[in-house]
C-alpha cells in the first residue's frame, strides 16, 4: 500500500492547508496530435487575467497568499508557486508551451482557477509520499540537471523512502517521479494554504477529473486532504 500523507510538522506551518488529490489509474498520456491543446491553453491564458487584474503584479489576492506561505519557510533564492510562474508569464504575454497531454491539461486548469497544480507518477513512489518539513540532505535531482541539489533543513517538501519529490511545495520536481509520455498512473496534487478557496477547489478539482477522464481515459478518483482527514490511500 502506498499513501499520502500530511505530516504534522507541515500542518503546524499550515493547519488551514487543504490539499486537492485525484488519484488517475490506466491513463494514455502519449501525444497522438501535436498541440492538441494549445487552443485550450490560449483559452485559459486568457481566463486567467482575471487573477491578475491588480498592475503590481506582487498585490494581486493570489500572488500575496502565496508569497506570504513561502515566507514562512525556508527557500530557495528565487523560489516561486507553481501558479505565480504560469500567471507572471501571462502578464508579459508570453504563451504557455504545450509538453504532454496530462500537462497541458493541468497547465490550462491551474490558470482558470488560479489554483497550483502538479502531478507524479505514482508507481515511481517509494513506499509513502509525505507533505512535510525537510529535514536537508534528501536526494533531488531536477530536470535539466545530473547532481543533487537536496532542500534546505526546514523547506516545505513532498518525499518519499527516496528523497524529495518536490521543493517548496510543486516549485520544482524530481527527474524520477516526474509524469512521461508513459505515465499509466498519475498522482495529481491541488495546493491551498488556507480556507478560502475551498469552493474553487471542489470545482477545479471537478472539471480536471472531467477532462482527465474524458481525453486520457482510466479511472480517476478524488480526495480532499486536510488537518482532519490526513491521510489518502493513493494505491493498495
């Protein structure tokens, strides 16, 4: 059996914190047209505007949350929420590339509702993946680089038994969990720090289990893990 699990040194930092999961089981996440989704992408990017309305891009409601939470944790120099990089890269008028289908799908989602997504290959988990605080020294290799560059003591983090999955919540991943054009099993991850945008979630979370399940087939499941309900089952 493999979970995930909300340990109790991250919901100290954030008790509010809710974490949106669809667990995606037997999905085709080859590319068989490409820019298959480049129409929605541009679609997105422009419902995204709506979240960056204020012109100090640092003021607008969802940039301040997040940068607030980063605040409180130690970071890389330069280290931003996922949904800050794909909304600052809209505000220059610079387009959102398509990769793979799950990600151009999640990538388009993550704008419309503002929310941070992303995304793993489950079956490359060892034992549980853990929300928590680093210790330091956990093994992480990104994409792009060959050596380790492990999180600081005391950075937010996703682990497993084999290190870190991802730094400063989803800022960057491990090259060894990371979804591939192969991916049959998806772990998909939704962030909030607090309670106040529990209805965008529920409805965000819905509408990427729709399109999931409608392009790349397989069973997709939903969960909601909190202070009161930690734990989920990702596979038996």
């Amino acid at each position: 059996m493999k979970k995930f699990i909300m340990e109790q040194d991250y919901l100290e930092l954030f008790p509010e914190s809710k974490i949106g999961i669809l667990i995606c089981e037997g999905i085709d996440n080859h590319i068989k047209e490409e820019d298959k989704y480049e129409s929605f992408l541009r679609e997105c990017e422009k419902l995204a505007q709506k979240h960056i309305q204020n012109p100090e891009f640092t003021q607008n409601p969802i940039i301040r949350t997040w940068r607030d939470a980063f605040y409180k944790f130690k970071t890389k120099k330069g280290a931003r929420c996922s949904i800050e990089a794909l909304l600052k890269r809209v505000s220059k008028g610079n387009q959102i590339g398509t990769i793979i289908p799950l990600v151009d799908i999640y990538n388009g989602i993550s704008l419309k509702y503002g929310v941070p997504i992303g995304g793993e290959d489950f079956d490359k988990f060892e034992g549980d993946m853990r929300l928590t605080i680093a210790e330091g020294g956990e093994d992480f290799v990104t994409y792009g680089s060959d050596k380790s560059e492990p999180p600081y003591p005391g950075e937010v983090v996703y682990k497993d038994n084999a290190g870190a999955i991802c730094r400063c919540f989803n800022w960057r991943e491990s090259v060894r969990t990371m979804l591939q054009e192969d991916t049959t099993n998806a772990f998909m991850i939704m962030e909030a720090v607090g309670d106040e945008l529990d209805d965008v979630m529920d409805a965000a979370l819905d509408e990427l289990k729709a399109m999931i399940e409608t392009e790349l087939g397989g069973k997709v499941t939903k969960h909601i893990a909190s202070a009161a309900n930690p734990e989920v089952v990702i596979c038996e």
